[in-house]
C-alpha cells in the first residue's frame, strides 16, 4: 500500500507529562480503531467518554473520543481523536496499541497538513500560514499568520486565476474565429483590458516592500561597542533577565549571545556582541569578526560607549544609534535624543543619540519606547500586507512578466497572448500549490511538527 494511503497517528499536543493529550489518527483505519478501542463509533463532532482497551481487553485509560468521517474532516479522510491522560505510560500504551493496526503507522512532520493539502482542504499559502502560525511569537506575527491561514493570499490568487483564464479563453475564441471578421477585435480588446488591470493590482501588491516577509521574520538589532562599556548589561535590562554575563574585566563576551523580545507585539531579536578592539588574542579576535560581520547584517546598531572609550564607531549599511552609557559614574543627568529621520528610514545618513545608565536603568525605557518607534515604522502596514514569503513573492513576479509579455504580444499575433496568459496561470497555480510543486512540498511540509 501507498504510504499516503495508509492510516496515520500522532500525538498533536504537547510533550508528556501533561494534564491532557491530544492524539490524531487519520486514514481507512480511523473508524475500525475506535471500534476496537473504545467498542463503537461515536456519533460524528460529538465528545464521547469511553475506556480504551487494547487487543487482549487491558484498559488503556478513561478517555474522551471524537469522530469526524471524511470528507468532513480537516484532513478530508477519516479522523478520529483519542483525549487521554497526558502520563508517558498512557500515550506509550495507546502507541502500542495503534501501531497493532495493519496499515497503520506513526505520522512523518507535517503529514497531516499535507493530507489536508493535497484533499484541497488547504492550498499551499494556506498551509504556509498555518506553519506560520504555529511558530509566531508575537500576537501581530499570529494575526498575520491567521489572516494567510484564512485565505489572505489564496482567495485573492484564486480569482486572479480564474481571470487569467477568462482572458485566455477570449483570446481563444478570437483565435477559433479568425476567419469572421470582426470577432477576434471584439473578443481579444475586452481581454487586454482585463489583463491590464489584473498586472496593476499584482503589481501595486509587489510594491509593498515585503514588510510581512519583515514580520514575519523579525527585526535584528545588534549592541556593538568596544569592550567592558555595558553591552551585557543592556542586553540584560531589555530582556529583563540574565542572559548575559557580567563582568567588569574586558573581553568576558567572546560570542554571539541572541534573545528574542516582544516589543508591542513586533518580533525583535536583540544580539550581544563581542566587545570591538584590536586584540592578540586568537579566540577574542573571531569573536570580534563575528560581532563585525553580525552588526553589518543586523537592521539596527545600538553603539555603546562611555567616558573612558572613543568614538571609533563601527562602519555599516544599518542604522547607527549612539548609546552613551554609565552617565550615572560621570555624575550626569539621564537625557535621551530625538531620533532623525534618517535613523527611523533605515538610512545610514541619521545618527539616533541617547544617554543611559544600563546598571541603574536611567534612560532604559525611554530607549525602549524609542525601538518600539522604529519597529513600527520597519513593519510599516506589515500585517495587510499579502506576501510573507521569498516563494510567494517569486511566483507573483514571474505572473507579473508573463502578464507583460502578453499585452505586448498583442500586435505579433493572439497565439502569443494567449500562450503568456497560459504562463502566468501556471504560475499562479504554483503559488496555490496546485501546479508541479512535488519536490517544494517536501520541503515546506517537513518543516512543521509531529503531529500537525
């Protein structure tokens, strides 16, 4: 047997040990197994309470089951679901009892969403943003994610499709009827029109700047410096617990510490790097060519520095922000800057200045308000944004040229229209996942969990 004909289970929950687990079968032996099992079939959608027992009549556990008959199911096959004690002894009992089953095995990662795919439960941006939903850590990379989940993307290029293809079949009929005159003018003008402005609304949504790619992936700001000026210390007050050692002796930081923070609901990696200076020292000197090359990948630098340290502020394409730090020991009071409008674009032109006390917390949440600030203008509209993925937005720009193609072809005859416009509906059936995508589903598919 085909192994996606075969019955597939899982735990769906999370790990033992835990008040409840959830565990998934879908496939022909869902509804035999829940015979066994339990001694029948619940009605469908309807919690049942029941004890499970295995092949010999041993109780499994006291357990609610659940029982939706395909094609109403999220997979489109026969699922059912076992609520049992979330002890490591139960699931491994009711495994055991499962695995019994002839065509019945443990599920691969992903391998119920990708049943429910290829069931056109999903389409392929649909299943993108339930993989994104399930890793979001910020509630507005989770709204995001819903909204894909939702058919944000999808809907939209399924009707972008099927105009496509209305297009197309106009251009055919004009081809057929070739020889009557005035038909072909009457059919292909109303078709280029059409197709006119589809291009401008694929184009108009290209030219959001990928800020729900942004969203999705997170904004990274990187604290660079030179050595012993307080970049643990800071990296400690914005995630508000110790992540980072402390020590007053120079080059205690020899790697690259990462934390991730929820500013507001925006995704923000915050990145402790090795102290910046000129060292003999083998293993300081990687660590400060990994703290250079980490700053110059990062979309914003915080430079720390201090009274007792020079400005030999690190070069880059970020934005540059001057921290000055420990104003507490110059006997300083604590005043932070108005950032340019350089620094908020992303441009290297602004420099953003403030004045904290990383040890005593002076300035801190006026910096953090400051980061709040620059994440909203880096996500920008980020969440109505369509495209949340280099694939997606691939797909759109090739629809985007095969679309040009075919308003230019216009004057060279309507078999080239009508092949561009075939084109660009192929690549629309690729986003939606419908269209040779064999080898990407593997790799989208085996990037989600057990068990979902």
């Amino acid at each position: 047997m085909h192994p996606r004909e075969q019955t597939i289970f899982a735990l769906s929950s999370g790990l033992p040990p835990s008040a409840i687990a959830v565990v998934r079968v879908s496939g022909p032996q869902a509804g035999p197994a829940l015979t066994s099992l339990a001694g029948k079939i619940p009605s469908p959608r309807t919690a049942s309470r029941v004890l499970l027992r295995g092949a010999a009549g041993h109780p499994i556990d006291d357990a609610v089951m659940l029982w939706f008959p395909g094609p109403a199911s999220a997979t489109g096959e026969d699922v059912a679901e076992f609520h049992v004690h979330g002890g490591r002894a139960v699931l491994a009992a009711l495994f055991a009892a499962l695995s019994a089953f002839p065509e019945m095995r443990p599920a691969e990662p992903g391998e119920f969403t990708r049943r429910a795919f290829e069931n056109g439960k999903l389409d392929l941006t649909e299943a993108e943003g339930l993989d994104d939903l399930i890793h979001a850590d910020t509630d507005r990379q989770r709204r995001q994610a819903l909204r894909h989940l939702k058919g944000l993307l999808g809907d939209r290029a399924r009707d972008w499709r099927t105009q496509i293809i209305e297009a197309s079949a106009l251009i055919e009929a004009g081809i057929d009827f070739s020889d009557e005159g005035d038909v072909p003018a009457e059919l292909i003008a109303p078709a280029l029109e059409r197709i006119k402005t589809l291009l401008g609304e694929i184009q108009q949504v290209l030219a959001e700047q990928g800020r729900s790619e942004r969203l999705r992936d997170g904004l990274v700001v990187a604290i660079a410096g030179p050595p012993n000026v307080g970049k643990s210390t800071l990296m400690n007050q914005l995630a508000r617990r110790e992540v980072a050692i402390v020590s007053p002796h120079a080059g205690t930081t020899r790697d690259i510490i990462e934390v991730q923070l929820d500013l507001d609901g925006y995704p923000v990696t915050v990145i402790d790097t090795a102290g910046i200076r000129e060292t003999d020292d083998p293993v300081e000197q990687e660590g400060v060519r990994r703290a250079r090359a980490r700053a110059a990948e990062a979309d914003l630098v915080l430079w720390l520095s201090d009274a007792q340290h020079d400005e030999n502020v690190h070069e880059g394409a970020a934005p540059l922000w001057m921290i000055r730090n420990k104003i507490d020991l110059e006997g300083a009071e604590p005043k932070v800057g108005q950032w340019p409008t350089g620094a908020m674009s992303g441009r290297r032109s602004g420099i953003a200045d403030f004045a904290i006390s990383a040890s005593r917390g002076d300035g801190i949440s006026e910096l953090v308000a400051a980061l709040v600030g620059f994440a909203q203008n880096y996500f920008g509209g980020g969440e109505g944004g369509l495209i949340s993925r280099e694939r997606q937005r691939q797909l759109l720009r090739q629809t985007v040229v095969s679309l040009q193609r075919s308003i230019s072809a216009a004057g060279e005859g309507e078999e080239l229209v009508a092949e561009n416009l075939r084109i660009a509906a192929q690549s629309l059936g690729r986003l939606l996942g419908r269209v040779d995508v064999e080898e990407l589903l593997d790799v989208i598919f085996r990037e989600f969990c057990v068990g979902k």
